[in-house]
C-alpha cells in the first residue's frame, strides 16, 4: 500500500481499528486507529481538486396517471356490468313483451 492513497483496502482496516479500539480499548489498538485514520486524513487533504460538472438538462416529467379502481382487497376493479338477477331479466323480458302487445294493439286499431 503506497502511502497518501485512498484505497478500499485502507478504509477496511481504519474501520476495523476505530471498532476495535472503541469496544475493547487498549493503548496499541488506539494508536493503530489514530494512524490509520491520520493517513486517510492526509490522503484526502492530497486530493485534486476539480471544477463542478456542469448538470445535466432534466428530462420533462411524465403526467400523472389516473388511479385505477381498487377492491377493498386491493386488486383491481374489473370493468363489469352488474349482473341481474333470473327474476329481474324475467320481468324484463315480461314488461318488454308487454309493450309489444300494447304497440300491436295501438297500431291495429289505429288502421
């Protein structure tokens, strides 16, 4: 490891002092992490600095989608009629053959 150098290496072992030195604390494990963390403090302070990139056009936002209809289960609401009931289509079918026979009538008398 070449000094003044931020390596993956170097944070794992100034990681593994810090916490080896806070939870059982000894005058060598306290030194090892003082060093090792000086050493990144240097390399850091070592850094190039460079001008800010410039940022980026944002891309227009997308509109906002209406909300689809949910069960109280919360799948999705299928788009379905209601379905009637045998009795209700039997009174359908009666009350429109019902009308017929009235409209038959009207017209027979009407000629």
């Amino acid at each position: 490891m070449t000094k003044f150098e931020i390596t993956p290496e170097l944070l794992k072992e100034a990681k593994k002092a810090v916490n080896s030195a806070k939870y059982s604390a000894t005058a060598e494990r306290k030194k090892k992490a003082v060093d090792l963390l000086m050493e990144l403090a240097v390399a850091v302070q070592n850094l190039e600095e460079v001008e800010a990139p410039k940022p980026k056009a944002k891309k227009p936002k997308a509109k906002k989608r209406k909300k689809k209809a949910v069960h109280d289960n919360g799948r999705l609401a299928k788009k379905t009629r209601v379905r009637r009931t045998s009795a209700e289509r039997l009174d359908d079918r009666a009350t429109k053959q019902s009308l017929e026979r009235l409209f038959d009538n009207a017209m027979a008398l009407r000629y």
